[in-house]
C-alpha cells in the first residue's frame, strides 16, 4: 500500500500528465530532495523556489490568474503566517469578481504536531485557514484520500489549500490507490528515489487511473449509533482506533466522521449524525480558543439543540504559544489517544 506522501506524489504525476499542471515549486521541492517528506520526488516539473513564503504563495497566485494551474508548496505550515495577506487575496479576489477571474492553485503545505519538531515545526493552521473566506481547505487522513483530494483540488478553479498532516505522511493505507501495484515494494522500487547519487535516477510511473475525492464531502470510517466523534486529519486514524476498540470490548458504538475538507465542510453528513446519536465529540489538534471545533459547537446548539441527549464536547490543543520537543511536552499539549478513549467514555456514559 502506498503511503499518503507516494499518493500525494502519485496525484501529482497524474496532474502533470493528464490535468495541465506545468509548475510545481517550493523550497526543496524538485531534484534532488523533492520535498522535505518526498511528495515531489521524480516528478517533471518541480523546481526550487528561494526560501521565500511570500514569493511563493505570490508566485502561484500570479500563474493561476494568468491560466496557468500551479501547485505550491510551503516547506512547513509553521512558516505560512506571514502569507496571510496573501491567501486572503487569493480567496477573495475569485470571489469578488463573481468567478471571473479564477485563481486554480493549490497550496499544499505540512501541518500539526507528532513529529517532535519542538515550536516552529509542529503548529496547526486549520482553524486560521477557515477563516480565509474564498479558499477551499482540506486536509486528509489516508493515502487513498490524499490521492482523490489532491485530483480534485487541481481540477478546481477556486484556490485550495491543502494540508498534509506531517505525522501521516509515512501511514500506509487499507486501500489501493487506483493502478497502484499490489506489492509495496514495487512501488517504491518504481517511485522512490534511491539513497545516495540520484543524478541519473528517473521513476517508473504505473499506470495510475483518476479518482476524485469531492471537496466539501465527508466520510464516515466507522458507523455507530451510540455516540458522534467529528475529526480530520492526524485525529482521525486515533479516532477510528478508540471507536473499533470500544466497540470489540462492548462499550458503545461511535460514529467516526471524517471531515476531509474543513471549508466548506460537510454539514448534512454531521447533522444527520448527531440526529441520529444524540452525542457528539469535536477532535482535532488546534488549539482551544477560537478552534474550528467551537464553531461547529455553536452550530449544533442553534440548530440540534433538542436532538442532544447531554451537551456536545471539544478534545483539541491546549492553548499555549508552542509545543515543546520533549515527548512529554508534546503528549500534553496535544490530545492523544488515552485522552481520545477517556474523552468518548465520558461522553458515553453521562446520563441522557
């Protein structure tokens, strides 16, 4: 099985061949690194931008509005902030021209915390990028996915911001991606660059097929009726584990909702949910104060008020300036997967 760095490289190789990408440029993006987690490794058309956040987010703008479809990378999204004028152009210009002048970029860039990279290499943006109104925002969880929202992210004519959670981009998936071999090792023997000289190096491309992962839809990984559980990105893998646990030991059924895209994110698929359980969990890795989770809390008191059996909760960062190296520093900042079972058992058993 591929994992979500070879999807997302696999996804771009199809959008060189078959979508009309001619640019895909970051810092260390082409040869001979390609990409700090290899996402751009082989691939025809990357290129090295100078390390320049700005310049680059600038740099895609400016070739989508002159019909080109870029696709950029910022190294880590901990450097992304001071773009934030930037992305905010890139939203709102479609949108005020009533779609007359689209801006088909994606911006990909690794997001959250797991990987020990202390206070500038393990920052969420997820909540930020929800509030850059006129850009799309998704962020996967499986290769599978990556693979769809990244074909479908370079087929849009609205500017998407893609997030890669850093801590998944070694997951290997439980599906195939389509024309994907069947054995790993070829696959990394076709699509991975090999350790040393990689001067004379070229991939051998499989014969990989379309797949589209609609933006704006989410998925349900496990189905339940006892309980609701909204997450995405590195949470949802630990979300779908504590729910199958908890349903092998006979402690509940919870419904794991798999957002994938955060704007615009799929309300129909919560609130049917929530309708359904009566109890609900927000998860993710952002921090506390002004998360996206509060949001969706609020919509569920205005609109769900009388389907809640007992009130709906949010398991995210906790608020602090950083995440520390230390393991244990890091542990407690971010919920884990104790926090996660202990959270969905209290949510579980609290009294209708």
């Amino acid at each position: 099985m591929a994992n979500m760095a070879q999807a997302i490289r696999l996804a771009l190789h199809y959008g060189e061949e078959r979508l009309g990408v001619r640019e895909i440029f970051g810092e260390d993006v082409g040869p001979p690194l390609g990409g700090v987690f290899t996402a751009t490794q082989g691939l025809k058309t990357a290129w090295n931008s100078p390390l320049d956040e700005r310049g680059i987010v600038g740099a895609a703008l400016g070739l989508a509005w002159a019909g080109s479809r870029p696709v950029a990378e910022v190294q880590f999204v901990d450097y992304i902030f001071n773009s934030i004028d930037l992305l905010k152009l890139c939203g709102n210009g479609y949108w005020s021209s009533a779609g007359l002048y689209p801006a088909p970029l994606v911006l990909m860039t690794p997001t959250g915390s797991g990987i020990h990279g202390s206070i500038y290499h393990s920052h969420s943006f997820d909540s930020m990028a929800a509030k850059l109104h006129g850009m799309k925002v998704v962020c996967p969880s499986t290769p599978l996915d990556a693979y769809g929202l990244m074909i479908s992210a370079i087929k849009d004519d609205a500017p998407v911001l893609y997030l890669k959670p850093k801590a998944l981009l070694r997951g290997k998936g439980e599906e195939l991606l389509p024309g994907e071999p069947a054995d790993e090792k070829e696959l990394r023997s076709m699509i991975d660059a090999p350790i040393g000289d990689r001067s004379r190096w070229k991939p051998r491309w499989p014969d990989i097929k379309e797949y589209e992962v609609p933006i704006g839809q989410a998925k349900i990984s496990h189905p339940g009726q006892d309980a609701t559980v909204v997450t995405h990105g590195r949470m949802a893998p630990i979300a779908l584990d504590v729910a199958r646990q908890l349903a092998e030991e006979g402690r509940g059924q919870v419904e794991v909702i798999d957002l994938r895209s955060l704007i615009p994110y799929d309300w129909d698929c919560v609130k049917a949910s929530i309708s359904k359980t009566g109890r609900v969990l927000f998860l993710n890795e952002e921090t506390e104060i002004a998360n996206l989770g509060e949001h969706l809390i609020r919509r569920v008191v205005d609109e769900l008020f009388y389907e809640l059996k007992v009130r709906p909760r949010l398991l995210c960062g906790k608020a602090t300036p950083g995440i520390g190296l230390s393991p244990n520093l890091e542990n407690f900042t971010q919920p884990q997967k104790p926090d996660v079972e202990r959270a969905l058992g209290e949510l579980l058993r609290e009294p209708a």
